[in-house]
C-alpha cells in the first residue's frame, strides 16, 4: 500500500467508515500512517446513524478528532428539525471539533432545493451555538452557498472543504472569514485552472485533505484513496504557493491548531 508523508502533515477530512466500505482496513492504514509522520486527521460525519460506528473505529486513535452534520442528501430521508435534533443530541454528548459536512448540492438534487438550504442553514445556527466551526459541501451551488453565509456568518470559523470552483469564489470565501481546503483533484493533469486558485490562497487561510476513499491523487489515481495518500495534495499545493514543503506543512499545522484547538 502506497503512502506519502512527511513528519506533521494533517488530513482535514476523511471518511473511516466508508473505507471499510470500499475494503480498505482503515485502522491498519491509520496506523502505519500515524507511524508515517501524519500529526492530525479529522473523520467527517455525513448522516446522525453513522457516528456511535464511527467513535467505535476510530476512538482508540488519539490524533482522530471528529466532525458531525447532515450531508444534503439527508432530506430525503428525514424532516428537518429531526434530523437538527439528532445532531444536537451527538454534540451534547460526544466531542465535536467541527460541525460537517454540510452545504448544497445541486448536481444530484437530493430532496428540493428549498429542502438543502433549510437544512444547511439550520446547521449553521446550530454551529454557532455550541461555536465550533463548519466544513462545507458545495458542488454546483456557488452562488446560493456564499448568499446563505452571508445571512448567516459562522462566528467561529470554518472551511470550504474540496475546493472545486473558481476564484471569484474563493475570494468570497474568504471575505468571509473562511478557509479554503483542496483535495486530490487539485493534482490532476487537466486541473490547471483550480491549481491557478491554490496559487492565490494566503498562507492562513489554506487547508490539504484527503476525501477519503474517494478523489485519489493523480500519482495514485485508480486506486483507493486514504489518509496516507494526503503528501500528494501537500507537493502540489507547495508548487503552487510556490514555498518548500516543510513551510507549507508548518503553516497548515497552524492553521489547524487555530481554527480546531485540538489540544484543549
């Protein structure tokens, strides 16, 4: 099994339990990543059903910390206020960092759009609640994303995870008083444009992860992706940033310290 790490790299969002899914033996994979030289990976919920497994695979792992929220997808499966209460119950009683994923998905049209902002803004008042920060979906939703931040500001913070659209967008981003995560799709050949907008992310506000199991590096596409995986994202971020590696993961390393607190 193939891995790429450098001593303090940081995986901003994975998904456990779905590798297993995709037969990949992801306490085997962590810990031979951990050993590696990952400091810090983040395991992101997308459905209320998925945590109780999620903390019982990955709990014994000191540097996993987790993630709660209700993928778009989740409004066809429950009504909004049950599926708010479910995840306000987890992050009464579990140790949350971030609420997440969540966000808008207009390519596969989950439920009615009304139905994804309803949810998606009642997760931003609940994230700014309990302050913990947000790790946002977006695919093909560009401009009712940024208008709903807008209404509704995180206070504490947050990142548009898998990065994928223009810089006007990630410049409202950061208007925002957000930061910018970029996958494995940013190493892919055809992907000049997205790595045009790595170029142009200040130092604070830039963020690496994985998306595991899905979005493999383009050294490693085919196979499936995982946490080991996240030094192919880390090389192409420094080229485009255009600063060595081990700047680049030290100033990662504070972005994550600031915006997840992780030690407290």
């Amino acid at each position: 099994m193939d891995f790429n790490l450098l001593e303090g790299m940081i995986d901003t969002h994975f998904h456990g339990l779905i590798m297993e899914r995709k037969e990949l033996n992801t306490k085997e994979v962590l810990n031979k990543a951990f050993e590696s030289g990952l400091e810090y990976a983040i395991d992101i919920g997308t459905e209320m059903s998925d945590f109780s497994k999620r903390y019982k695979l990955l709990s014994k792992f000191e540097k996993i910390l987790f993630a709660a929220g209700n993928y778009p997808s989740e409004v066809e499966k429950d009504t909004v206020p049950n599926l708010i209460n479910s995840l306000e119950t987890i992050i009464k009683n579990n140790k949350i960092v971030a609420i997440g994923e969540i966000g808008l998905d207009w390519h596969w049209n989950y439920g009615t759009k009304e139905l994804q902002i309803e949810l998606f803004e009642a997760q931003l008042e609940l994230a700014n609640k309990y302050t913990l920060p947000v790790l946002i979906h977006n695919r093909d939703a560009d401009k009712e994303i940024i208008q709903i931040l807008n209404k509704t500001k995180p206070i504490s913070g947050g990142i548009m995870h898998c990065f994928s659209s223009d810089y006007k967008t990630a410049a409202n981003t950061l208007d925002l008083g957000l930061a910018i995560s970029f996958a494995g799709n940013v190493t892919y050949k055809k992907n000049i444009s997205l790595r045009e907008v790595a170029s142009k992310i200040p130092f604070n506000s830039i963020f690496a992860e994985t998306d595991s199991p899905y979005l493999s590096p383009q050294k490693v596409r085919g196979r499936t992706n995982h946490p080991g995986h996240i030094g192919y994202t880390y090389e192409t971020l420094s080229d485009c940033q255009n600063i060595p590696l081990e700047d680049l993961i030290q100033k990662i390393r504070n972005n994550f310290l600031n915006l997840f607190n992780p030690e407290s």
